[in-house]
C-alpha cells in the first residue's frame, strides 16, 4: 500500500512545487519518510520472526489472516478521508479558514465511528454466527481484533492530519514504529512467563494495544502541530464537497489495501492459515523493493511536475526513465540478496516456513518488474488522470482475486504468488497503455532510448 497512496499524496501536491528551498523540503522529508519506513520493516521483521517461533506456523498464520482482515476494513472505514485530508488541511489552512479546518476533521472522524461501527457489529455477527465453520483461535483471534477496524482509521486519520500539519516523521511513526514494540515486548513476555498456549488471540490482543498506543501518539502531534486558532474554531461543514473529494480517495485506498491483502485472504478463506502467514511474511519481505522506488518518487516527483506544467514533455520522459532506471537497479539489488538468500532467511522462522521460498522469488520477480515501469501511478496522479488510475486498479484487482482463487486450490502458495506477479504485470501495462496513448510517453528505462519531442 505503501506506492499507492505515496504516489497519489505526492503526485497531487506536487504539482504545485518549484524548484528551491519548497523542492529541498520535500526530499529532506521524502528521505526521512523512507528512512522510516526502513525501520519499520525492520521492526515488523522482528516481530513476525518472535511469534512465529514462539507460536509456531499456524497460530502466527491464524493471526495473519484475521489481522488482513482487519486492515481491509480498516481502509474501507477511512472512507478515503485518510487521504483527502491531505489535500484540505493544507488548503484551508493558508486559507486561514479554521471553521471549515475545524469541521473537516470532525466531520472525517464522525464518519469514521459511524462506518467502522457498523463493520464491527456486522463482522462480531458473522463471527458469532459462524458456528462450527471456525476453530475456538480463530474465532477468538476476529473477536479480540475487530476493535482495530476503529482504532486504525482513528490513527490514521490523524496522522494524516499531522502531516497536513508539517509532520513527517511525526505522521509516520505512530503506525510504523509504536505499534510494533508493543507486540514486541509481549512476545516476550509470553516467553519469559511460558504461555505459549494463548497463541494467536494473545498476539492480537498486543496488536489492539498497540494501534491503542500508536492512536495516543498521533492525537498527542496532531494538537501539538494543529494552528492555535483552531482550539477555539466552531466546526462548519461542507459535507458535499468533502463526500465528492474522498468518495474517489475510498476505491483507490480500499482497493489497493484489498490488492496487497487478497493472497492472504484467499488462502485463510481455504482454511490453508499456515500458509496464509507464511504468505503474509514473503508478502511483506517482497515489498522492500517498492521502498526505493518510494524515495525517489517522492525527491523527482517536484521536477516532473513543473516540467509538465511547462509542457516538456521531452524532459519529462527522461526524468522519467532515469527514475524508473534507478528504481530499477536499486530494486534489483534487493532482489538478487533476497532470492539468494531466501532459505537461511525464511528458516529462521521455523521449518514450515521454508515453503515460501520459491512464491518469495516469483513475487520479487513480480516486484521487479513493476519496478522496471517506473513511477506509473504517480506520473498519472500529477497529469490528472487519478480516476484513470483507479479505474486501473479496480480491474486489477479483480483480475487478481480471481486468478488467486483459481490457483490457490492446485497450486497453493506458489499460485498465490503467480497471481500476485501477474496482477502487478496486468496492472503496470494498463497503465503504461494509457500513459503512452494520453502523453506519448514511454514506461520505464526505455524512455530513455526513446525520447519525446517538446
């Protein structure tokens, strides 16, 4: 989810950026938000590596699947407002607009209770309703989690805020390195007091607790960083214009959560959850090849949208291919450290993990060749063809959850893994296609061989 929404945040406000001082920020705090999300990965390793061992496979992928779940809905809670806040907490605030700043945001979070509520009470019904169809763990791992599908897109929301506000690393850290120490250092609690047997709904519980501690966090910077005038603001609400904006914002957010997601739940739909955290953790090793591809996006994303701006195109379609070509060689490196050392990896977590390393090489395969199109969304999002964009990945996603479903049964892991590297593949050529058609420009390192006439 991390390129997505990256990409849309940094693509709408990017075309109102110069070269300068402005320019300088943005890559100051392009490489403070990769640095960041670095170290939540390495966080996040950690983590997965201490359940897995201490619960071993099923219980790691009974936790996995639920918290997928989770996330999902999470995304759809947000109603999109996570990244449409973004776009109207700058605005009104050089507008000096504090009531309608004011009622923004509680008109963001009121949707949000009101949405994640009814999810919740929907999800405890099936759950509850579920009888036999799933085990006492299972059951009690959805039931412990479901307060998530509130707690998150409270977080997120306000970490959203934050970043309205100038926060960088501030906006970032509660989700990715709060919540994790945690869970962390529950971990080892079980370890030190020896009640391995809790398993999956114990792990959950930490994660709630968390996301609980991490929500703490975002509304600590959010009132810190908030302008003084807006404590005494009274709220003016301009729902339409809000509902117009973030209704778009909700199939791109919610779909691509459902995109990264949809190999886990498949699997855990099967009732194959051992190997749907196994899936979840090559999953999530694959995804470092997305981080460089993130940084750069964020420091050229200024240029390219002054130099469409100016109509030169030329400039473009080489700034383009030198990222793309970047994104490419450092995405590369990743991948040729990962598929060599896949096994002594993936072995520390336990032996039956060792059946993901053959899925682990087909989705970096799949990662690096969407690395080597380049910055697609974003080129997109900067051009004003985001509903293009989301059309995109709509039928993507379809595509890829039923491929997945089609795989999953004969194949397993490994199919999932296929379905995932050619959605990506399918998604990267629609979009090459249309940016190729609208622009003249071509995806990727090629762009270079081939430049467009100014």
């Amino acid at each position: 989810m991390i390129k997505g929404r990256l990409a849309l945040v940094v693509g709408r406000s990017a075309s109102l950026l110069r070269d300068g001082p402005l320019g300088a920020r943005l890559a100051t705090g392009g490489a403070a938000a990769f640095a960041v999300f670095i170290f939540g990965h390495g966080l996040a390793f950690v983590t997965q590596l201490l359940i897995a061992r201490t619960f071993g496979a099923e219980s790691f992928g009974i936790y996995a699947y639920v918290l997928a779940w989770m996330v999902v809905l999470s995304y759809f809670a947000m109603f999109g407002f996570n990244t449409a806040l973004l776009r109207f907490i700058p605005t009104y605030t050089a507008q000096q607009d504090w009531p309608h700043l004011a009622g923004v945001i509680a008109y963001a979070e009121r949707k949000v209770f009101t949405v994640a509520l009814a999810l919740i009470a929907a999800g405890a019904a099936v759950v509850l309703l579920s009888g036999g169809a799933m085990t006492r763990e299972l059951r009690l791992t959805f039931l412990v989690g479901l307060p998530i599908v509130l707690l998150l897109p409270l977080l997120t929301l306000r970490s959203a805020a934050v970043r309205g506000f100038g926060g960088v690393v501030s906006a970032l850290a509660p989700e990715r390195v709060v919540r994790e120490p945690v869970v962390t250092i529950c971990v080892f609690a079980v370890l030190l007091f020896g009640v391995q047997q809790a398993g999956a709904p114990l792990v959950m519980s930490a994660m709630v607790a968390g996301t609980v501690l991490g929500l703490a966090f975002a509304t600590y910077w959010m009132r810190r960083l908030q302008p003084a005038q807006l404590f005494s603001a009274a709220p003016k609400i301009d729902a339409g214009t809000w509902r117009k904006a973030a209704l778009p914002l909700l199939v791109v957010t919610a779909v691509e959560a459902l995109f990264d997601k949809t190999g886990v739940l498949v699997l855990g739909l099967g009732d194959m959850h051992r190997e749907a955290g196994i899936y979840a953790l090559i999953f999530s090793m694959a995804m470092l090849v997305v981080l460089p591809r993130t940084a750069i996006d964020t420091m050229f994303a200024p240029t390219i949208a002054r130099m469409h701006a100016e109509g030169r195109l030329a400039d473009v379609q080489n700034l383009v291919g030198r990222a793309a070509l970047l994104s490419l060689l450092a995405g590369g490196g990743i991948v040729l450290v990962l598929s060599v050392a896949a096994g002594p990896i993936l072995s520390l977590f336990g032996p039956e993990f060792r059946a993901g390393e053959v899925p682990l090489r087909i989705l970096l395969l799949g990662q690096l060749l969407a690395a080597s199109a380049g910055s697609q969304l974003l080129l997109m999002a900067m051009t004003g063809n985001e509903t293009g964009a989301a059309r995109m990945l709509v039928i993507s996603a379809i595509f890829h959850g039923l491929l997945c479903a089609g795989l999953v049964i004969p194949l397993g892991l490994t199919g999932a893994a296929i379905a995932t590297a050619a959605a990506l593949v399918v998604w990267n050529a629609l979009m090459a296609v249309d940016i190729w058609r609208k622009l003249q420009i071509l995806p990727g390192a090629l762009g270079l061989l081939r430049p467009v006439p100014a």
